[in-house]
C-alpha cells in the first residue's frame, strides 16, 4: 500500500472520529444547553418567589399596623363610653384620607355611614369578636374591628379606605419599580392595584397568556408561602409570581420581566448557544453543569439546614432574651422593692425626694431593658396601647431630670421649652409617649459632641376635648446624609457606621418609635443638614381631662411630690397565710417588706425543696413561687405540688413570681397550670390587687382610712438597729461597687440623724 493511501486512510479514519466527536459534542452541547436553560429557570423562580415572599410580609405589616391603629381607636372608645361622640370627631378631622364610622349591633350607624353586610361580610366576623379586613370591588377595603361593653361586644368600629385611595396607600413595589405588583381575594378578585400601572399592565396581568400558569401557581401555595413560574408571551419572557400574606386572606400577585429577574444572567445562556461547538468551550460548560447539578442535589438538604440554623437562632432569640429580663429585673426588683419600703417608712421631706429620684431613674432603667422586649413584642404583634389620665409635668420633669446632667457632662446645653399653657391633664398612654420622647433625646446627646439639644413641647386645640400635642427635639450634632434616611428606620441599623462606631446603641430606638407612633395615629418626622444637626418631632393627639394649665413643669413636679399621699394598704388579712418562695433572700426580704402593713402570716423558703416541706406542715392560703431556682425551678415545683393529693396545699392557688417578661411569658405559665402571673420588679399595688383577687373572702378586711404618717422621731434604738441591719443585708447582696451602695446607705441612715 502505497504511503499516500495510508495517510489518506489514517487522515479519513481520523476524520470519521472527528466528525463522530464533533456531532456527539454538538449533541451534548444542545443537551447541556437545555439543562443550563432549565437550572437558571429553576433558580431565576427561587429568587423571584423570595421577592414575592418578602413584598408579601412587608404588605402583611402594613395592614396589621392599619388593624392596630384601629384596635387602638377601638380601646379609646372603650376607656371613654361617655365621650365617644367628641372621641369620634377627632378621629374623623385627623383622618381625611379614609372614612371611619361606627355600627350597632342591629346594622345601623352609630356615626359615619351605614355600611351593608352584604357589601362587606367581614363586620358579621367582627360582631363576634374578629378584626377583619374586607374588601368590595366598588367601595373599596374595610378595616373592622369589635367595640366591648365588658364582655359584650356593643359596637364595631370601621376605617373605610375609598378604592381610589386604595393605591396609593398600600400599593407594592417589586424589583425598584420595575416588576408589577398587586393584592387578589382568595376568589381572585383585585385588591390592591398595581403601583403606577395603565390599564395595559392590569389588562396584560389578567390576559390569557398570563393567566394560564395561576392555577399551577396557586396550587402550590397550599404547601409553600411563595411560588412563581415563567411564561412565554407576545410580549417577551416574564416571571408570574404570587405570595400568601401573613394574617390575612389576601394573597400577593405580579409579573416581571426575565432579563429584570436574571438580573443578566441570560448573557450567560446567549454566550452559551454561540459557541457551545467549540470544544474547550463545551468542556468549560460540561464542568459548569456538573457543579451545577451537584449543587442542584445538596439544595434541598442546603435548604433544611438553613431551616433548621432559623429555627435555633429563633430559639436562642428567646433564649437570650428570657435570661436577659431574668438577669437583669431581679436586682431591680431589690432595688425598687427596697426603694418603696424607703418611701413608704419615712416621712423626711428630703429623703422622700430622694427615694422618689431613686424611684424615677430605676423605673427609667426598666423601661430602657425593656426596648429589646418591646421590640420583640412589636415584632410578634402582641404590643398594646394602654391609655391612661396622667400629668404632662411629670412626664417633662423626669425626661429633663434624666437628660439635662448627661447632656451637662458632655458639655452641652440642654434647653426645655415646655408651653405651660398645655392642660394638665391629659388621657393617652403616657408610657409609650414618654419612651418616644425618651429615645429621641438619648440619640441626640449620644450623636451630639458640642452645641446644644432642644426638647420642645407645645400643642394645638382641635375639637372640644382634645389637642395635637407637638414635640420635637433638636440638636446640633451629626446629622444624616440623605441616602442614610431609609436605613435609619430599620432594626439594628446605625448610619454612618465608620464615624460612629464608638457611640454604644444596639440601633433599635428610632425603629421602636417609628412603630409606636404609627400605633397611635402617628409619624415620625425628621428633617436634617449633616454635619449641622437634626429635628425629629412628632404630633400625637390626646384627650384632655383636665383643661387647667399646667404652668411650670418643675413646679407642678415638686407640688405633686408633695401632694402624694402616704402609702396606705388596701386591706389587712390577719388570719390569712401564704408562702413566698425564691432562692434570692433579698427578693424575699423585698415581698415581705411590701405586705408587713397587711398583717398577713408570711413564710419564705430559698429553695423548692424546702418549700414542698413547708406545704406539707401548714395550710397556705395563696403560693407565690419564682420560676428560675438552681435544682427544681418554680414550674417543676408546681407539678410536683399538683402531683401530691394528700398535700393540704396541692389545689391552692399558685402564682409565678418572675423576672421572665418577654412577650408570651404569661400564656407560657398559665399553660403550665400557674392561676397568675406577675413580673419582678414587684409593683406593689399589683400584688395588693392579686391577693385581693385570690385570698379567701372572709379573711380580708378592707381598709377604710389611710395610714397615719409615722414620724421620724418615733423611730427607736430598735428601728435603728435594724436599719444598720438591713444595710448589711444590702451591702451583701449588691456588693460595695459604684455608689449604689453609699447612696441607699446614706437615705436609711438620715432619719436617725
């Protein structure tokens, strides 16, 4: 055979191997260029489905805080049955985007208009004691919720946002405005339009080429909160998408273009298709689409260990943040306690001003530990307004007292401008006001280093019986830059975060005062040149009870102090017994301290154990028993109690004495068989009210006049020998750091001067 032959046939041979590789090649590039195709479908719907998942929560917020503001609205009606007509009208002027009304029970209004079942099923639901959210396609969304009469539901108060308004109040954004958004009925029906959108969008939405994936869309919302598919049309390739909405019955729904969800990612599949025959290319993209499958594989177990870290960072959440109402309100239990024994005890003028000092800064830590738990309540959408008559001096005279010598010690000028025509007498819930107020003012002199803070209060006179009432803080510090605003808002954010970072804050502030002036009718405003300095203010609306100035705030501080009346206890029971238990002997000290003028018989133990043997020897009456104790804690003691039948005290009321106050810590120990609940620090009054509501009837004898002032001049050597006494008691459970210690030693030693 000639050379040329052979090489021909070696150079056909190799071609044929060639031309088989190339076609198996192309082959191979085709398939894997489908299953690229498939793989990014699959993840551009993962991360659309996300979106919509997240949309849908934020849209579940917004109307929740439209059902708490109204069940706010509701609890004022409820407080104030009398006033309700001057209540309604100063509802009606600060509400002029929506319209509000109330129905009676036989379907006629009260005020505003009558609004027909028929339009709106969900005011049947609210007759029977539901918040609802209802929609109309001509009307427009109903909020309702149920007005009490005790424990009979006599009214339901309504908010009707109009369907023109509808948008523009709750209306969705998805992908920066890009991607279409809006909020159907279970049956389908259009809620809450599209944002921005012409009646080509809403026709192209509810068109057959859209529509045709919903039913597969829908289907698996049953199993998945968040679904989402791609479909081809006329007009391109869109991503269909829909979302459950938390607590309601909405569900959310949209469309967005493929190249907006890829987000660039089809560049990849384009380059793919051109030069898949290649063949390095083809091995690049064989690599590729093994690490893609193999990823594809683990994504399932991925997404069960992401569940499973969720579920055990919720847990440590809770975890930390009981410990944290534990740690921390059990000492100021002992402080508080021993504080109210102070007040209660002396009649020294001085002293008294002192103790109530003491009093006012505890209390104003307390409510500092309590951010985190309030967010965490906001959180879980179990925070309540409670309103209440209180006095706006007091208010002024504690933020002021707090502030003016924190600001002072970083050299800075602290200016009050309180209107002292304000009336004094105002109806609101005062401790939220004063949180709001109290943030505001900390993260002014925190981001303030020279200059001054401003607290403004002045007011407006609305309708008969109410005002507007204005407060704004000012300061000369920081400022914000513009694209800082949003961030400010969120939980856990600080602005700014190189220049701040040695300022302390866990960033929660703003965010909690955001969410509880929208509880109250309210916003935040802020306005702010950086570099220059900062305004947040707000107006929130308050019922006035007492219409008479309020004139000097410190004045009417000082005349409030000494107008207080001595304690007095609101019953004795001296045939009455109960046990105190918990493993801090100053807590006990503390309880029994709080009850000694009830002349109720009180034993304490410092353990469970012990405390089963006392039960097993006397007949108790009532049980306070506290849950966190090394060995056998309070509900482990409460189950072994309850087990032993023949114990004289295994069906008597037992109540939990604890420093646990995070939301849902009361429906947890009355699941676990406890009659009540009350938290440390003790309020005194409260636990008068709890023994009143759980002692036997025919041992309390009510009081009927209040308790003679006990003068510092009775006090005899004895007095003082167990004054000396419980300073070392002091002295042993808080240690000698700080001035802690010397400030309370100093207030008990000054009445035997």
């Amino acid at each position: 055979m000639k050379i040329s032959n052979i090489k021909a046939s070696v150079y056909n041979s190799r071609s044929a191997v060639n031309i088989v590789f190339i076609i198996v090649l192309l082959a191979v590039g085709l398939l894997l260029n489908s299953r690229i195709k498939t793989l990014l479908y699959g993840f551009v719907e993962g991360q659309v489905s996300r979106q919509a998942a997240t949309i849908a929560e934020k849209m579940s917020k917004e109307l929740n805080t439209e059902i708490l503001s109204i069940t706010y609205r509701s609890a004022i009606f409820q407080q104030t049955p009398d006033r309700i007509e001057q209540a309604y009208d100063a509802m009606v002027n600060a509400n002029t985007d929506v319209r509000i009304g109330i129905l009676a029970t036989d379907g006629t209004a009260l005020f505003g208009e009558k609004i027909n079942t028929a339009d709106f099923p969900g005011i049947q639901s609210s007759f029977r004691g539901s918040k609802v959210i209802s929609y109309n396609a001509s009307k427009g969304l109903l909020f309702t919720c149920p007005i009490y009469n005790g424990q009979n539901i006599k009214y339901v108060f309504y908010e009707l946002c109009p369907k023109p308004m509808i948008t523009k109040r709750f209306s969705a954004s998805c992908y920066d405005g890009m991607g279409k958004a809006l909020v159907l009925s279970r049956n389908d029906e259009l809620i809450i339009p599209f944002e921005k959108a012409t009646p080509d969008d809403v026709n192209f939405f509810f068109g057959e080429e859209i529509s045709v994936v919903f039913p597969n869309i829908t289907k698996e919302l049953g199993v998945s909160v968040a679904s989402s598919k791609r479909v081809d049309t006329s007009q391109g390739e869109f991503f269909v998408f829909a979302a459950e909405i938390p607590e309601t019955d909405f569900y959310l729904a949209g469309y967005v273009s493929a190249d907006v969800a890829a987000e660039g990612a089809y560049n990849i599949v384009n380059l793919v298709t051109r030069v898949f025959g290649l063949i390095i290319v083809l091995f690049i993209v064989g690599s590729v689409y093994l690490i893609i499958t193999s990823s594809k594989i683990h994504e399932n177990d991925e997404l069960l260990r992401a569940k499973q870290i969720a579920e055990e960072a919720s847990r440590a959440k809770s975890d930390f943040l009981a410990n944290m109402s534990h740690e921390i309100r059990t000492p100021i239990n002992a402080i508080l306690g021993m504080d109210e024994m102070i007040i209660r005890e002396y009649d020294d003028p001085d002293l008294r001003q002192y103790a109530l000092n003491i009093r006012n800064a505890g209390n104003t830590l307390l409510s500092i530990i309590n951010d985190i738990l309030d967010f965490s309540k906001i959180e879980s959408g179990k925070m309540e307004l409670i309103p209440v008559v209180y006095d706006l001096s007091l208010v002024m005279y504690d933020l002021v007292s707090m502030m003016k010598p924190r600001a002072e010690s970083k050299g800075l000028s602290f200016i009050a401008n309180v209107n002292s025509n304000i009336p004094r007498g105002l109806f609101g819930d005062n401790i939220r006001l004063k949180q709001c107020i109290l943030n505001l003012l900390t993260n002014a002199v925190k981001y303030t280093q020279k200059g001054s803070v401003i607290l403004t209060a002045d007011y407006e006179n609305t309708l008969d019986g109410y005002i507007d009432l204005r407060i704004s803080v000012k300061d000369t510090g920081i400022g914000i830059k513009p694209e800082d605003m949003e961030r400010m808002f969120s939980p856990f954010e600080r602005v700014d975060e190189e220049r701040n970072r040695t300022i302390e804050g866990t960033g929660l502030g703003i965010s909690i005062v955001k969410r509880l002036l929208a509880m109250m009718g309210s916003e935040l405003k802020v306005t702010s040149e950086y570099g220059r300095g900062s305004e947040f203010s707000f107006t929130v609306r308050q019922e006035v009870r007492d219409d008479a100035p309020m004139g000097d705030y410190e004045k009417s501080y000082i005349h409030s102090v000494e107008s207080e009346q001595t304690y007095h206890e609101q019953f004795t029971a001296p045939d009455a017994r109960i046990l105190i238990v918990d493993d801090i002997e100053m807590n006990l000290t503390v309880a029994a301290g709080l009850l000694k003028n009830t002349e109720i018989r009180i034993d304490t133990a410092l353990s469970a154990k012990n405390a089963l043997i006392h039960t097993e020897k006397k007949d108790y009456d009532v049980i306070f028993i506290d849950d966190r104790m090394p060995g056998m804690g309070g509900t482990e003691m409460l189950k072994e109690l309850r087990s032993r039948k023949k114990n004289p005290n295994c069906t008597k009321p037992c109540i939990v004495l604890t420093a646990n106050a995070i939301a849902g810590a009361r429906e947890s120990y009355i699941k676990a068989g406890f009659e009540d609940y009350l938290s440390k620090p003790i309020d005194a009054a409260e636990l008068e009210k709890m023994l009143l509501r759980y002692l036997p009837k025919d041992k309390i004898v009510m009081s009927r006049k209040l308790a003679e002032p006990k003068h510092i001049e009775e006090a005899d050597s004895t007095e003082t020998q167990n004054t000396e006494k419980n300073i070392e008691e002091l002295r042993k459970y808080i240690g000698d750091e700080g001035g802690l210690y010397d400030a309370v030693q100093t207030l008990m030693k000054r009445v035997h001067k």
